[in-house]
C-alpha cells in the first residue's frame, strides 16, 4: 500500500534517566521508521517510554537528568541527535510538529492565543527567512483556527487559554501544530484529557487532516481504540522496548507477542462482555534494575529459560510483522538468531 | 602604619578610585562670600529665645539676635552689648539699663527699651526656655521703660546674679513677633523658624534636619571688627561623629564639634587642622538618692566616693579634663579648692565605710541611669561596674532617654540609686551651683540626689540675696563644704571643649559660659 | 493496626523474614529518609549550615571557659590598653575600654542564642495555638484572629518593634519582647494555612467519622504535620530574629553594656572606624556567619523537609 | 474591579484604624514624661505644665486617643515634641527623601535580580547558579547596618570614592522642589551637576538597602523559573519552534514574574522597614531617622506618624501588586 521511503527512522535509541537511587534504563534500543504519509501508533501503559521517544525526537528531554546513550535519530538522512539546537528549532513546528496530550497544561496562560500563534507562525516564518507581519500572521492564525473547525476564530482569537473548553484547547493545539505545515505530526496522548465525545471529535479531526494534507503521524496513545481510528500500523511497547510492530489489522486478528495479547484481552469490549475481563498480572518493572533478558519475562505466561537471559531482538515473523519474542524462534530468519545478533547480557 | 597595610592590600582599586573620587573642599567661596561650614550633630528645631534653648538653638540665637550685655572670655566675664551701662539699687532689687542709640532690628527697625520689655514680658508669659531663671524674681509688671534708651527691672525680691542671667534673653522685634501672631501665641508658631532679631546674622537657608545657613548682616550695627570677617556660615547637622571627623579632614567643614577624644587627638596632629582645648564648667557627676535604698546611708555614698577610680575619667577623656575639687566647677565664680578634703580612690577607706554601713562584703545590687546613647556616660558606667565590683557592689546598666530619666529623677520613690549628670552653669554664678542642691531643685536632672541639707538650703537662700560679693563669698566657702562632707555624689570632672579648626578660620574666643558645642561666630574671621 | 500486624510477623521472627517483612512495611518511610540524607549530602551548602550552627551552639555552651579574658565581658575595664590592634595577645584587638574583643565576640554567642531561642519560642507560644484555633475553628472566629494578625503584618516589623521598644524604653529584654511581639503572625499565617489544608484530607475526615475528639485530632494529626513547615520558619526565623536584635542593638535600643551583643558593639565601634576598624569588624562578621548557618539550615531543612520544593529529580 | 479596589481599601483603612490604636496603646504604656524634654532641662514644673497642656498630654488618655482621630481627619497627626514641628509637616519634608531612596533600591533591585534569577533558572547547577546561590544565601545573612559600615569604611573613608552619607553634598543647593525627589527634580529642571552629585549620594545607601531585596528576588525568581521552565507549555512552545531565548525570556518569565510581583510588593515594605538602619548609618534625612530619633526620645507623636506612613505605604503597595497580577495573569478575577 504504501511504499513510500521512510523520513523518519529511530535506531536502537538508549536513553537513561538519572535520579537519586540510581540510573533508570529508560528506554532500551528502540527502532521504527515512518514513511511519508505513513501514521505508525506508539501503544504501551504509562511509563513505558513513549513520550520519551517523541521527546526525544524533538530534542526536547531535559539534559541532564536525562542522557541519550546511544543510538540515532535520522530525518531525512540526518541525524537529529548531532544538531545544533539552532538548527533543531527549524525543524520543530516547521517539519516536525507536536500535538500533546493536556491541552491546558501545554497552551501558555498567561499569553492570548492570538500572540501564541502569531509568534509560531512568525517564528516558522523568520527560520525560513521570510518575514510575516503581525497581521498578516494574524490572518493565517484565524484560518488555521478554522481549519480546526474553531467557531468563530475572528472572535474568539484574541481570548485566553482558560477561555476555552478541553476540546477547544486541544483544537488550537493542532492548529499551532499545524501552522509551520511539518511533515511529520507527532500527536502525544492527544485525547486522553478529553470527555469520550470529544476524542471522536478530535480523532476525526487529525484523521481529515491527514487525509487532507497527507502528513506522516506518529500517534501515541496508551488506547489500542484511539490507534485504530487513526493509524495503519502499530508498535507496541514494553518498559522502553518495542515488543511487536506491524499493520493495525494483524495487531487484532493475529497478535503475536504475550504482552500484546494481554493488552487485548484487557481491553473492554461490548461483544465479550460476558467473558471476564483478564488483566496482566504484576506491574511494570524496575527500570534502574531491570529483569535480564526479556523485560516481560516475570510477567510472562510463557516465560522459558532464554527469555531470563538473552534479550530477544524485533524479528520479522511475517511480512510486516515482527516481534520480539523467543516464542517465534523457530521463523526467525537463521541471520537473526541471538545467538550471532545480541551478546548475552553479562 | 595600618593605613599602608589597607593601601597594599586595595592597591588595585586605587586606579579607579582616583578617577572618580569626588573634590575635596575648602572654605567655601561663593559669589566672593566666605561661607564657613560648622558641622555639628544637634539640631536646632526650635529657634524662638522665648520658647526653647539647648547649645545649638542658643548659637543660632546668639548669631541673630542681640542681648543687654554678653559674656566672653574664660574665665568669663559680662560685657556691655545692647546696654552701654546699667546700675543696681544697693539691695540689688531695682536695675536700670541704658540702650546704645543705633541698634537696628534685620528689617531696620530701630532697637528700643519698648522691644525690651516685650521681650521680657513675652519670655516671662509664654514660660518656656529661659523663663525659669527670672520667673520666681521678675514679673512684666517690674519691667518698666523709662524712655526709648532706657529701661528698669524692678524685682520682687534681692537678686544679685541678676545681671549674669541678661545675656541669655535676647531681644526680640514686637512688630515682626506680633505680626505673626496666631490665635493669641505671641507668634510662637512662626517664631519657631522665623527671624526677629538684630544680631550680626541674619536667616538665610533653612532646612531642618539637614542645614541652616545664616548670611553676615553687612551694616551690622556694631559694625565688624575685622574686615575679613565671614559672610556667613552654613550649620550643617552630621549625624555622625566619624562623618564629622571625615568632614573637617576632607575639608567639607572648616569647624566641628563633639567628635570623640581619640577622633581630636587624630585630627590634631593633622596638617591643616589645630584642635583648642580649652577648661569647661560643665561638671560630671554621679548623683546617688540621698533618701531612698542603700544610697540613704551616707557611709555607703563615701565608700563610692572612695572605690571610685577618678583617673579612669581623665582616660576617657585621653587626659583633656580635670577632676573637680569642690562641688562647685573649677573657674565659676565663687570656687573654692577644697584639694584636702575631696574624695579620691582609696579602697581601704572604701571597704572601711562599707563595713560602717554594716555591709563589709557588699552583695547587693545598685542601679546606674544613664541617657541613652551618651557615649561617655556609658564609659564611665563601665568603670562604675569594674570599681564597685571590689566592693562587692553590683552595678546593673540602665540607659534611658533623657525624659524617661528626667521623670524617675523627678520623684525620691523612682528616682535612681546612681544616675549620671552632666550639668553646665547658666550664668556665672555661685548661686546656679548652690541652688542645685537646694530643696526647690529636687526632681529636676540636678536635682535627682534629693540632697537633704536644711542648714545648706537656709544658706543658700541667705546668700543670694546678698548685694555684696565678698559678703555672700563667706557662705559660699561655707555651703561647698558641708556638700563635700555629705556626699550626695561622686564628684566628678570638667572636661574639656574642644573644637577643630581649619587653620585659616582665626577669632575664635572661647567663653566657658556657652554650651558645648556653641561658639559665638561674631568675632570669626578668615586668614588664608 | 500496625500493633496488630507485629506478633503476625513475629511467628517467623527469628529468621531474617521478620526484618525483610518490617522493611518492606515501612518502605517508604526508610525511602524518605534515604532520600532526606541524600539530599542533604548533596547539598555541600546544607552540610556548611549544620557545621556553622553546630559551632554556635558549642561556643555558645563552653565560651566562658575557652576565652582569655572572661572577665571582659561582665564589667571589667582596662583603660590603659584601650584599642590595641589585634595580635598575638588581642586576637581581635580590644575595645574603647581596653576590653578583648576577641572575648566578647565568643561570649556574645551567648547572648544571641538566648535573644534568638527566647524570640522563636515566644513566636510560636503565641502563634501557633492561635493558628490552629483559627484554621479549626473557623467562622468568625478565624477572621478576628487573622484580621489581628493582619494588622501587625501591615507595617514591616523593625518599625513596630521600635515602636514598642521607644515604649516600654530601651533593653535586652524589652527588644526580646518587642520581637516576640512582631514575630508572631508569621507563624498564625503558616499554621492556619496549614490546619486548613489539614482540614480538608481525608485522614482528618477519617478520624473524625470514627469519632476522635477534637484535642485527639488537633494533638496527633494537625499538630504533627504542622511540624515540619514550623521547623523550617524556626531555623530561618533563628538567624533572622538574631538579625532583627542586632539591628536594635546597633541603633542603640537593644542590649545594653556590658553585655556583649554584637549589635550594640557595632554601634559603639562605629565611632571608631576607620583607625580602629577591628572593633566593628568582628562582630559583624560574628552575626554575619551565625545567621548564614542558620539560614543555609533552614534552607537545607526546606529541601528535606517540604515536598513541594523537592521536586528536583521529576520528570 | 471597581467594587474589588473600594473593598480592599476599605480593608486598609480598617486595619490602619487597628494599627493607630495598638500602637497609640502602646505609647501610652511609656512611662517617660515627653512634656519635660520639651520644656527643657531647666524648666520648672509649671513650665512643665504649660508644655503637657500644649501638648494635650494632661487629658485623659480616652480623650487623646478621640482626639488623634479627629485630627486625623483634617490631617494632623499631633506635634512632635522633639522637633516641636506638626508630625505631617515632618513627614511630608522627610518622607520624600525616603520614598527615593526605597524605590531607586527597589528599581536596583530588580533591575538586577530579575535577570540574575533567569540566568540562574537557565544555568541551573552550574557556576553562575552556585555563584548566586551563596550570594544570596549569605545577602540575606548580611546585617545591613554592618554592610553599611563596611562599604563606609572602603569606599567613603579609606577611599573616597563615595561620599559618606547625606543626601546632597553639603554645599550642593537642592535643586528646586518639584517632586522633592533631587534625582528627579535635577533631572526635570537638566541640573546635571546636582544629579550628579544626588546620584553619588544614593548610590551606597540604595545598594545597602537593596542587597536583602536582590537576594531575595533572585531566589524566588529563580525559583519560579525553575518551575515554569519545566510545565508543559514550555515544552510545547519549544515544539513549536519558538526559540530557546523567546520561551525563556518572554514565554517562562511573564508567568515567573507573577509570583516575584509578591514578593517584590513585600520587600518595598522591607526596605521601608530597612531605611531604619541605613538612614541611621548613612545620616539620610529621611523617615527611618526621624523614627529611630523620636523613639530614643520617646517622642510618640512621630512613632504613630511613621507607623501610619508606612502601614498605608506597604498597603498600598500590596495593593497596586494585585492589581498588576490582573494585567499579567489574566485568569485572576477580582472580586
């Protein structure tokens, strides 16, 4: 379907966090690319290092406490990691945009929307040295408002942050998001604030929008739900690793991983309602003394001896599908066997 | 020295600071005026001769207005000033004075014996100031104007001191104090600030808190001795002593006041700068309740008078004071030496009255009063402390302000058992002193040892109506000892005024009669 | 309930178990104080405060027996060495009366630990009971309380206690009043503040539903929590009041001679500066570390102490 | 707004009401004689008398206190025995000088405080940080009067690099009276050498009297920074390409300055409270001497005068900083 070349491509990206009682691994080589118009979903419970992932893109983690170990983050062949933070600001809102996950909490509330749009779009403006009057800024601040099916943006452009509702907010987040027209729209838990109403609303929205303008999405959301209303692929992740990454209907029809089945059978759902709901028994690891090997392996139904030592690698086991589990062994291509791709731990 | 340790130690800094470091003055010249800077740590508030005097207020005084007769010179004398002359009846009850003729107040009124008696009678109504030295002899009926040049004071009764008092009521314009007056206060509101005078000065700049300037009055009806003779002066208050000592040393000032003893001797040695020196009236003394607490016992109050260390004071004072020897001040008329009799340290005199009062080991405690903030007044607590301890005497500290003082003094009940007082005479006179002592005094800051003499009292009162001086000198001789023998207070020092002084300020002429701080800028003259 | 839980564990007590088990039970207490001292080694400043204070307090106790010349501060005087410069027999050069400077700037830890404790513990005497009185109380109560309580925050309090000082007249122990007097609404503010939050958590509500009475609740739940904030102001409030005093002294309406405040000495010494600027340096530089103990204290108290301000390693 | 600035200021005039009465109560607990040192050392007691009659002091103290309003109400506050001026007139000669030297340290203050805070916010745990940590900790540990001695005694005494104390040299005219602040009035009437000369004179004091303020309103605004710089909106203003510089400069500080505001507003009445001792040391004509003068001559009139001075002063203050919050931070609603 698509077969675009990828613009965004995470490899093996280590982070860690340092805090009191120790170093937290954080994230723990993380891959996945994005094509052009492609929309990969990033799922996994809080805490398992998504939006350190979309942070860490954006050159947004504080340094310190938080060091990146290792790993490259390529956009367009370059790597994000080396940049200046010059030239990282030209490309934030202007190829690469965030939507967050509160809008309240992430609009300024001391500065009307109007000066907040205004400076964006001037800001992207001034990066690719052009110049755009107040006005002019102005203007294309209230068709973008419009453009998020904001009622009245001519009105209501001049208010403040706490004047508008939830979803309002979250609608003028996108819209800024919107205004250095990215390349890539990284939408970090964008209806998790939200009253369920809203999310549809504000889940159609980003769905026209890709449509309309054809950019790539990076949606993460601990919601399997709100992935499959937006996104055509998913990477499942578990305390800072990608445990399965493939299609959104293989994700539903043939689960591979035991984390992802698990994620499955927790999610309410009117047609199985008479059945129990199941949990995941346990809770996420330490991540300052994480288990050896496989992270899930305490919580793992299926846990063998390997997984307690050797950290299994994302491999393919279909088109498309690749997972990272000892249980699919056996379809590993025989060049991606542990044994020759990862040294056990020491 | 020290001074070239601190230059070493900030010789970087000194670039800079020779790049902005302000000009220092001189005497100031302006408009070809010699403007002379006084810088003095009182304020004068309060300028009316009828309502207020301290030695600020009475040396601006002095500078704007005129008086019948004026005391200069130490030992110090009365001269003829408004008066040319005057004559006392052989009782000492009626004084006729004779006016000069060319007295002019500021605006050009002329000076006569009807402004004289308003001023009297003005002081003598409003009863403020000076009034209490003329209040219990002199009513406005007594002061009678025998023509424009001459004017008689009839008193109730025999006073000789009379005429030392004259040259601290000034003479004040009627039509200018009338002219302000406001709901029947003789002009007292604006008499406060204003200027009714005929003294060589005249009120230029005022602005409390910081400066008062005074500009020469060019045809001073005296006229001006010497024709170098300031043109004005500018007295300027400095809160600070170490300010003040900066300012004469830089030069910001040409003269200044009350700066500390270790302050004048530095300045002394200065070039450019002379220091006078020069023996005061005013007397130091502890004064101990005569009636109340353990100070009642006269032996107690002589082994203070012996425990004492009296040297400690000249020390205070870097050796410029002297130790008084009779209770009355070394140069007032009327001393007598009594260098046998008076109490000097001796400890086993000390311990041997304590053991007469029945305490050989002392173990109680005394209170010592002193006004806050008076810097050797706290020293010589200090050594009241160190001096007593021997005796087993404890001191307890108590600095208060001078009307909380005042008002503990002022009863036998509150009043302290040692407070410290500084007293000058008023007027040259043995009576002032005597009268101190007597019963009428009690609860005033002189009074506060409630001195209990019915015999000194009776001599006093006969020896003040006396016309003669040699007669009244025998009570006097007589009244100074027995005080000494009572020991109602550690006598204690006069100390030295001392002033510093541009070298090129000349004329100074000191008069113990005036206050601290005050000089009489008159005869002040500029010599480069 | 935790009473209970002891002999549970106490079955298998002899085995490392119980310890584990206890451990485990009040994790996150150990985890607080874990966390407390970690946060205070790291902060060489806190560390820097706590010697600082520590040394005020033991000069302050064996002063008298370690200075030269301890009679120098209680009254006596040699006037023949007055304001010799420092050296290897005056440390710190002597005084206007030939006192050791040296000695009472020692033995005015003294009177500056008295001045600071007596003012604090007069603060909160009076200000702590009417904070809780009025946060728990409430209605009309808590208003008269805290409209008082406003108006001697209306004017900066050095001004008030001159105000109370020029009363009742000059002293050590009338500026110790006159501080107590103007110290005290702080700690209203503070505790009311404090007891109202108090009053809204659900552990409060719980007692209260299960019938506690109000001095049981005021005694063991608002109080102990109180705790913490009131150990803060105190130990900023120490070098503070010790501030406040010193100023008083130095205008000349605080201690009086021959007590060695370190104020009042200042206000004397300043007439001797510049030849004999020993005399106002030392003192000064006395208050200056005092306070700066106490106030790198408190500072390091806050950080440990008050969860708001951690907050340094979140995300 | 309007129904929100007339409810605060009836608040104030409520608490002032308190104030003049806990301190007039207080005043009256003295057991000095204030009429005796107005009469003069040598006065008799009926020249006292005259003096307490004058001065109303031989009323019953309810009859006083009745009276004090009622003179308050045409603006006089009594008479001050000590300079025998009406207390306002003194305030309003002595008020001035220090109402310039408050806000010229306040402006000083936060002219360099502010920007110190950011930087510290920005360079968190770094030298500057550490730097202005240990400056501020020990600003606040610096007795003021002593700083003041010191600063004298380097750059007045043994350098001559500043004048001692004073408002104006000692034969510098004042310049004329417009505001009766001389920085301004030398300025408005281009007497460039008076300002000069002002200038030189302000300097050491306003430092003095800033130097708790600047540490103060470092920590706080570093404080605040360090929060804003980590909410969300930062975060999100970064991902919207605003530049490092603008989000800290424009973005972070506006929300910071909203709670510096407060304690800006309580450090006027600090300083304020200050200028007792720096006026004292630095002999500045000002209300902090002339209450320190007065209290040490139990001279009260004056002492409720100041009191009242200052209570409106720092109320007012406080009053004028909520109402800048509004501009600043619009979800505050007054009412």
């Amino acid at each position: 379907m698509n077969t675009e070349p990828s613009i965004l491509e995470v490899k093996d990206l280590k982070i860690h966090f340092d805090t009191f009682e120790g170093t937290a691994q954080v994230l723990d080589g993380c891959s996945f690319t994005l094509g052009r118009g492609d929309t990969l979903g990033l799922v996994g419970e809080t805490g398992c290092g998504k939006s350190i992932t979309a942070k860490a893109i954006l050159g947004l983690l504080p340094v310190p406490p938080t060091r990146i170990v290792s790993g490259e983050i390529r956009f367009h062949s370059r790597d994000l990691l080396d940049l200046s933070e010059k030239d990282l600001e030209k490309i934030r809102g202007n190829q690469i945009a965030m939507i967050f996950q509160d809008p309240m909490t992430y609009l300024n509330p001391v500065f009307s929307i109007e000066n907040q749009m205004i400076d964006v779009i001037r800001g992207h403006a001034r990066h690719a040295n052009k110049t755009v009057s107040r006005g002019a800024a102005r203007e294309k601040a209230i068709s973008l408002l419009n453009a998020v099916n904001i009622p009245n943006p001519r009105q209501r452009i001049g208010d403040f942050p706490h004047e508008f509702s939830g979803g309002m907010r979250q609608r003028v987040l996108i819209a800024m998001a919107l205004a250095g027209d990215p390349e890539i729209l990284i939408a970090d838990e964008p209806t998790t604030a939200l009253d369920v109403t809203i999310q549809a609303q504000i889940l159609r929205l980003i769905g026209e929008l890709v449509e309309r303008f054809r950019h790539s999405v990076l949606l993460i959301s601990h919601d399997l739900g709100v992935v499959a209303a937006v996104c055509r692929r998913i990477a499942v992740m578990y305390a800072g690793n990608i445990v399965e990454l493939t299609t959104i209907e293989r994700i539903f029809e043939n689960p591979a991983h035991p984390y992802t089945r698990g994620l499955l059978r927790s999610i309410p759902n009117l047609a199985r309602r008479k059945e129990n709901l199941v949990g995941i028994t346990g809770s996420i690891p330490d991540f300052i003394e994480p288990p050896r090997g496989c992270r899930f392996h305490p919580r793992c139904a299926h846990r063998m001896d390997v997984c307690q030592k050797v950290k299994p690698v994302l491999a393919d086991i279909e088109s498309e599908h690749r997972v990272a589990c000892f249980l699919y062994e056996s379809s590993w291509p025989s060049a991606s066997r542990p044994e020759e791709r990862i040294k056990p731990l020491p | 020295m020290r001074s070239k340790k601190w230059c070493l130690m900030f010789v970087a800094d000194i670039g800079v600071i020779f790049l902005l470091s302000g000009m220092s003055q001189t005497l100031e010249i302006r408009d070809g005026k010699k403007i002379l800077v006084y810088g003095a740590r009182q304020p004068a508030p309060n300028i009316d001769p009828s309502q207020y005097y301290d030695w600020s207020t009475r040396m601006l005084q002095q500078s704007l207005y005129d008086a019948l007769l004026k005391y200069v010179d130490s030992p110090p004398k009365v001269i003829p000033w408004l008066a040319t002359n005057w004559e006392a009846s052989p009782d000492a009850k009626v004084w006729t004075f004779h006016l000069v003729k060319n007295a002019k107040f500021h605006n050009g009124d002329p000076l006569t014996a009807e402004a004289v008696k308003f001023s009297f009678e003005r002081t003598l109504k409003i009863k403020k100031g000076p009034a209490w030295m003329l209040l219990d002899v002199l009513t406005p009926e007594g002061i009678k104007v025998v023509d424009d040049y001459t004017i008689q004071f009839t008193l109730n009764q025999p006073y000789a001191p009379f005429e030392t008092v004259l040259p601290w009521w000034y003479i004040m314009n009627p039509k200018v104090v009338m002219a302000h007056e406001k709901d029947g206060d003789m002009g007292q509101e604006w008499m406060k600030d204003g200027d009714a005078g005929s003294g060589p000065f005249k009120k230029k700049r005022w602005e409390h808190g910081v400066l008062y300037e005074l500009e020469a009055v060019a045809d001073y009806w005296r006229g001006w001795e010497n024709p170098n003779h300031i043109d004005g002066y500018i007295f300027k208050l400095i809160r600070e002593a170490s300010s003040q000592r900066i300012a004469i040393q830089k030069g910001e000032c040409d003269i200044v006041e009350g700066i500390s003893p270790e302050d004048f001797d530095l300045v002394a040695k200065m070039p450019g700068i002379y220091v006078s020196n020069d023996p005061g009236l005013t007397t130091f003394g502890i004064k101990m309740n005569n009636q109340k607490g353990y100070t009642k016992d006269i032996n107690i109050r002589k082994a203070i008078c012996y425990a004492f260390d009296y040297d400690s004071l000249i020390k205070i004072y870097n050796g410029n004071a002297i130790l008084e020897d009779s209770p009355f001040p070394i140069g007032l008329k009327g001393h007598i030496s009594l260098k046998d009799k008076i109490y000097r340290q001796d400890l086993q005199k000390a311990k041997e009255y304590m053991e007469k009062a029945g305490y050989p080991n002392g173990g109680f405690e005394l209170e010592y009063v002193y006004v806050q903030g008076l810097e050797e007044e706290r020293k010589m607590g200090l050594v009241l402390i160190d001096n007593l301890g021997k005796l087993g005497i404890k001191v307890k500290m108590v600095p208060l302000t001078w009307p909380n003082m005042v008002a503990r003094g002022s009863k036998v009940d509150t009043s302290p058992d040692m407070i410290a007082i500084f007293a000058t005479p008023v007027f040259n006179d043995p009576d002032v002193v005597a009268y101190q002592y007597h019963k009428n005094s009690w609860g005033k800051y002189y009074g506060t040892a409630h001195y209990n003499n019915p015999e000194v009292w009776k001599l006093t009162e006969q020896a003040r109506v006396i016309a003669d001086f040699d007669e009244r000198m025998k009570y006097y001789e007589q009244i100074q000892n027995m005080i000494l023998e009572d020991a109602p207070e550690v006598f204690g020092m006069q100390y030295n005024r001392r002033w510093a002084f541009r070298d090129y300020v000349k004329g100074f002429v000191f008069c113990p009669m005036r206050f601290t701080g005050e000089i009489d800028m008159y005869p002040i003259y500029i010599q480069k | 309930m935790k009473q209970k839980s002891i002999p549970m564990y106490a079955e298998h007590a002899n085995t490392s178990g119980f310890w584990t088990q206890w451990k485990e039970e009040h994790e996150s207490f150990f985890r607080d104080v874990r966390l407390s001292f970690y946060l205070f080694s790291r902060s060489p400043l806190s560390l820097i405060g706590m010697v600082l204070v520590g040394a005020f307090f033991l000069i302050a106790l064996i002063g008298p027996w370690i200075v030269p010349y301890p009679e120098d501060a209680t009254g006596a005087v040699h006037m023949s060495q007055k304001l010799t410069a420092p050296g290897s027999q005056f440390w710190f050069g002597t005084d206007e009366m030939g006192r050791d400077v040296f000695t009472r700037v020692i033995l005015g830890t003294r009177v500056s630990l008295k001045i600071g404790l007596i003012i604090i513990c007069a603060a909160m005497g009076i200000g702590v009971p009417l904070g809780i009185t009025a946060g728990y109380v409430g209605g009309w109560v808590n208003e008269t309380i805290m409209r008082i309580t406003d108006i001697f925050l209306a004017i900066p309090g050095l001004i008030l206690a001159l105000a109370i000082i020029g009363a009742l007249g000059p002293g050590i122990t009338n500026s110790m009043i006159a501080l107590s007097l103007v110290w005290w609404p702080g700690y209203v503010r503070l505790v009311q503040g404090k007891t109202l939050s108090l009053k809204e958590e659900s552990f409060i509500e719980a007692a209260l539903s299960v019938g506690a009475g109000r001095a049981r609740i005021i005694f063991l739940h608002i109080l102990p929590n109180c705790t913490s904030p009131i150990i803060v102001k105190a130990s900023m409030d120490m070098g503070m009041s010790i501030l406040a005093a010193a100023g008083l002294g130095f205008i000349g309406v605080g201690a009086q001679p021959p007590a060695p405040e370190w104020g009042a000495m200042i206000s004397i010494a300043r007439n001797y500066l510049p030849n004999w600027w020993w005399y106002a340096l030392f003192p000064g530089l006395a208050i200056f570390v005092t306070v700066l103990g106490f106030n790198l204290l408190g500072d390091g108290f806050r950080d440990i102490l008050d969860p708001q301000s951690r907050g340094y390693y979140r995300e | 707004m309007k129904r929100y600035i007339i409810k605060r200021l009836l608040l104030i005039f409520l608490t002032l009401f308190g104030l003049i009465t806990v301190v007039f109560l207080i005043s009256r607990v003295a057991p000095g004689d204030p009429a005796r040192l107005a009469a003069g050392p040598d006065a008799t007691e009926e020249m006292v008398e005259v003096m307490r009659k004058e001065f109303g002091l031989d009323r019953p103290l309810i009859v006083q206190y009745l009276s004090y309003f009622k003179g308050l109400a045409s603006g006089n506050l009594g008479r001050s025995i000590r300079t025998r001026h009406n207390v306002i007139d003194d305030l309003v000669q002595f008020f001035p000088a220090t109402f310039e030297l408050t806000v010229f340290s306040l402006l000083l203050a936060v002219v360099l405080a502010i920007p110190l805070g950011v930087l510290c916010a920005v360079y968190r745990d770094r030298f500057l940080d550490h730097a202005a940590r240990v400056f501020s900790v020990s600003g606040m540990a610096l007795p003021m009067f002593w700083l003041a001695l010191m600063l004298q005694l380097f750059l007045a005494l043994k350098f001559d690099f500043l004048p001692l104390g004073g408002r104006l040299g000692l034969l510098t005219e004042p310049p004329t009276k417009i505001t009766h602040l001389y920085l301004v009035d030398s300025l408005l009437t281009g007497n460039w050498a008076v300002f000069k000369d002002a200038l030189r004179h302000i300097l050491l004091p306003a430092f003095v009297l800033c130097f708790p303020a600047l540490a103060s309103i470092i920590r706080v605004n570093r404080a605040e920074m360090l929060e804003v710089l980590s909410r969300d909106f930062i975060v999100s203003a970064r991902a919207h390409g605003i530049s490092k510089i603008r989000t800290i400069g424009q973005y972070a500080l506006k929300n910071a300055l909203i709670p510096t505001m407060t304690m800006i507003g309580l450090r006027y009445g600090w300083m304020l409270g200050g200028t007792i001792l720096v006026e004292t040391v630095f002999d500045w004509p000002g209300i902090g001497l002339y209450a320190v003068q007065s209290a040490v001559y139990s001279d009260f009139q004056p002492i409720i005068g100041v009191t009242l001075l200052i209570g409106i002063n720092f109320m007012v203050a406080n009053l004028i900083i909520d109402l800048i919050y509004g501009i600043l931070d619009p979800r505050v609603r007054y009412e």
